[in-house]
C-alpha cells in the first residue's frame, strides 16, 4: 500500500498516452536537458568524493589527532541534516550574500556542491570498516621489499578497498541522481541551465503535466534500481568469497 | 609530512563543506540578537509548523520501528518463497527521489488516483492534508530500522533462542525475553535514523503537502517558503532549530556506535 502501489502508479501513469507519449515526455529538449545535467553532474560529484572520501577514511583510520571522535562523528551530518537546511547553510556561505565574495547560486557549480553536500558519508562509511580490518602485514612487507607509499597504497591497499569504494560511490550516485531538497533553492531552477531531474518532476506537476513527470521519474526509478541491483550483486559476491 | 597533508585535505575539506556552512548560519541567526531569532521561530506559524513536524515523527517512528523488527525477525529468522525480492523491495525507498515519491502517492491516493475517488466518497482527504504527509514519510523512512537490525540478527545467531526453547519458553518470551533484549542497540540506533529522516524530509512532503502556510507546513517547508520569501532570519531561525535538532541525532549516534561496539 506504501510503496509498491504507488510505484507502479507512476509506471502506469507514464504510459497514459501510449509509448510514444511517453517517448515524447521523456525525449522533450527540457526533460532531456535536466536528465543530462543530472547524470553528468552526479558522476563528477561521485568521483570526486570517492577519492576526498577514500582519503577521509584513510586519514580517520590511520591518523591519530586530538578531536578525531568528534570529526568521525561530524561525517554523519549529511545524514543528519535536513536536505533544505543543507541548500540554505551553502547559500548562506558561498551565495549572493557570500562572507567570501563567491557566489554559486543559480549556476552548476552550485547543484555540484550541494551534492557533493550531501553524497559526503557514502563513501567515507563503505571504506572505514574494510579499511580498519585491512591486514597491515601486507603492506608492511611492500614497504621492506622497497616499495614506496604511494606504490603501497596503488599496490596493496587500492585493490583490497576498491569492492568497498565502489560499493559507496553506487550508492552516493543513486543519492545524487534524485536528490532535491538540497539543491532546489541553489539551483534556481532554471531550465536549460540548472534544472536537475528532480527539480523538473516538480515542476511539472506543479504545472498539472503529471504523465510527463511519471515518465521523467520512471527513467531515475530504472536508473536507481539498476544501481540497487548492482550493488547487491557486489554484496553478495564479497559474501561469497 | 605527507601524513600531515593528508589530514590538512581531510579536515579543510570537511570544513570547507560542513562545519563552516553549518557555524555560518547559527551565527546569521543570532546576528540580530537572541530576541529577533526568539521571535521569528516562536511566530504561530512556526509553532504550528514545527508541532506538525513533531506529529509526523510520533506517527511515522513507531510504526516504522515495529513493521522494521518484525520484518528484521521475518528476514533473518524465516526461510519463504520471495524472500529475496521482499530483501531488495525493503531498500527500494532509499532508490527512489523524494519527488517520484511525492507524485507516486498523488496518483494513488490524489483526487484523479486510483483510490481518490472511493476516498472521497467516504470523505477522506489525503492529499493537500496530513495523512498523505505521514504517508510520505512514512515511505521514505521505512528501511532505516530494517537495515540496522537484521545485520545484528544475523550475527546474534539463534543459539540463545533455541535454548530458551528447549527449557519451555514461548514464543513470546523468546522474543520480549531473549531477542529483543539483545538486539535493543541496533534498534534504537535505526530509530535514531528514522526521527532525523521523518523531520527533515522535505521533497516528498513538498509534493503531497499543498503548502499550505499554518495548516500543512512542517518546519522543512517553513525554511523553504520563506527563504523564498527574502526573510532571511526566520529562515535562519528556523533553520538552527532544525540544525540543533540533527546534532542531538549525531550525538544519539556516536553514544549508541560506542555501545554497540562495546
């Protein structure tokens, strides 16, 4: 009643006017400009915050400093902070009215930052475990047999994180894919430019286009749930080994 | 030295992108005085909107937190047909844009959805009104207590079940005398989880709501409208309590992570 029937009300709604109306919704030049936005902003938000989270994870897990409680608990708060109060914190440094002078409202940069905002944790949280479980006799014995650090780390340590890094940077990417609370006041919503898939879904169905917003939302449903799958598929192969 | 820069990355990036907005807009709203951000968070239509935050989380937490440990129970404890889909369906709202689930409920139970008609006759409003509201965040705080309990489960193991068994307990009792007792962190750390999803939430309540100021406006959409609006300090305002809300979550985390390690 929760969640499947309203699912599969949106992939009914969709196909109101038949495949080619839901064609036309999905390939319309606005729908097709925010899908692509979308995608192309996410995969470089993930990637950036599969290396900065990796490197977090390292520094928590290896590094000793005085308030290392603290900040590990402090990697949380994406989780913990509502998605708006998000956007409004972003804006409130580097927006108009920016103590710094910057100012990212209304451009790209901006929805990248509110998703890096709140894709933060993901990867961080999927490495920190392998990472502290990680056996350090392997790469003691790289370094004696003169390997370098960074060769270590490329070498030994790289390849043992990698299921764990792509684990969290699957599910950091769903995230972001359909993230709206953090990005909708930063973005402006101007279409073409900043509107992101999320963004347009709502407008249209404030504008009453409700078959073209289902079609939109079953393109980030199948995109999602292709994510989900994949990363259970990985679960269940480290399960095995 | 490169142990150094590493953390400097680490910390600067962390600053950068969590500390120093969060620290901004405290100090934004108590820029003009205590008083004013007193005010602008006590007006009644902040009071209204944050008692309906509140009813959302008292309705959506317990019920999220009993269906999640009799679904943990059924997951981990059961072996039956469609097991594995039920497995992936449990994750499926944390997949899903808040948005998509927004309009997802209004074709159900919306005025032109599959079940808006037999609602209406009966006189039942769900959309524009706080039960689509609760639905919504019903939805999209499902899975947080499922998925902390059952890797617990697992690992719990059923020994001690099976044993109070053998010396004649009832199901019952094994389950308020042995189970739960021994899963209770895993819970309350899910629960935690659930609270902060249930107040923050903000799209798929935008959707269902109407935005209706006063009447169908939890303490998310406040900030929102009227930062929309150019009043900065109530939004602010509003804003550090929403802030303040999700550090007593991060430090319910950090105490209850400690007790589930020790």
């Amino acid at each position: 009643m929760i969640v499947l029937l309203p699912l599969a009300a949106v992939v009914a709604r969709s196909t109101d006017g038949g495949l080619d109306g839901f064609w036309r919704a999905v390939s319309s030049r606005e729908a097709v400009a925010a899908l692509r936005l979308t995608l192309i902003v996410s995969v470089a938000v993930v990637a950036i915050n599969a290396v900065m989270g990796t490197l977090i994870a390292w520094v928590l897990v290896r590094d000793e400093f005085p308030g290392k409680r603290v900040v590990s608990a402090v990697i949380d708060l994406p989780f913990a902070l509502p998605t708006i109060v998000a956007g409004v914190t972003l804006l409130a440094l580097y927006g108009p009215k920016s103590p710094l002078g910057v100012n990212i409202a209304f451009t790209r940069v901006g929805v990248a930052l509110a998703l890096l905002f709140v894709t933060l944790p993901f990867v961080v949280r999927a490495v920190q475990p392998v990472l502290l479980a990680l056996d350090r006799e392997m790469e003691e014995a790289a370094s004696s047999l003169g390997a370098s650090p960074l060769t270590t780390f490329r070498r030994i340590v790289l390849p043992n994180l990698r299921p764990a890094i792509v684990a969290g940077a699957s599910l950091a990417f769903a995230r972001a894919l359909g993230e709206f609370g953090s990005v909708v006041l930063i973005s402006g919503n101007v279409p073409f430019k900043t509107e992101v898939a999320a963004v347009f879904i709502y407008a249209q169905i404030g504008n009453d286009n409700v078959t073209g917003a289902a079609a939109v939302s079953v393109v980030l449903l199948a995109l999602s749930l292709l994510l989900l799958a994949s990363v259970s598929r990985l679960g269940k192969r480290r399960h095995d080994e | 030295m490169s142990r150094l820069g590493l953390r400097a990355i680490a910390l600067g990036y962390l600053a950068a992108l969590l500390v120093a907005p969060v620290a901004l807009i405290f100090y934004r709203a108590f820029e003009h005085g205590f008083g004013a951000a007193w005010s602008a968070v006590t007006t009644p239509d902040a009071l209204h909107a944050l008692q309906l935050t509140l009813l959302m989380v008292v309705v959506a937490v317990p019920l999220n937190t009993v269906f999640g440990v009799a679904c943990a129970l059924l997951l981990a404890r059961r072996r039956f047909p469609g097991k594995a889909l039920i497995d992936a369906l449990i994750d499926l709202p944390f997949a899903v844009s808040p948005v998509v689930v927004g309009l997802a409920l209004i074709l159900v139970y919306g005025r032109t959805g599959w079940l808006g008609q037999a609602l209406a006759d009966n006189g039942i409003r769900v959309i524009f009104s706080t039960p689509g509201m609760i639905i919504a965040t019903i939805f999209v705080s499902l899975p947080f207590v499922v998925r902390e309990v059952v890797p617990v489960l697992e690992e719990l193991g059923v020994e001690q079940e099976e044993a109070a068994r053998t010396l004649g307990a009832s199901q019952w009792q094994v389950l308020t005398r042995v189970t739960l007792p021994s899963i209770r962190w895993g819970v309350g750390y899910g629960v935690v989880l659930t609270t902060a999803r249930a107040v923050g939430e903000f799209g798929a309540v935008a959707v269902v709501s109407g935005r209706l100021a006063g009447q169908t406006e939890t303490l998310t959409l406040l900030v929102e409208s009227r930062f929309e609006r150019f009043d900065l300090v109530g939004a602010y305002a509003a804003s550090v309590v929403l802030a303040l809300i999700s550090l007593a979550v991060l430090v319910g985390m950090t105490l209850i992570q400690r007790r589930k390690v020790a």
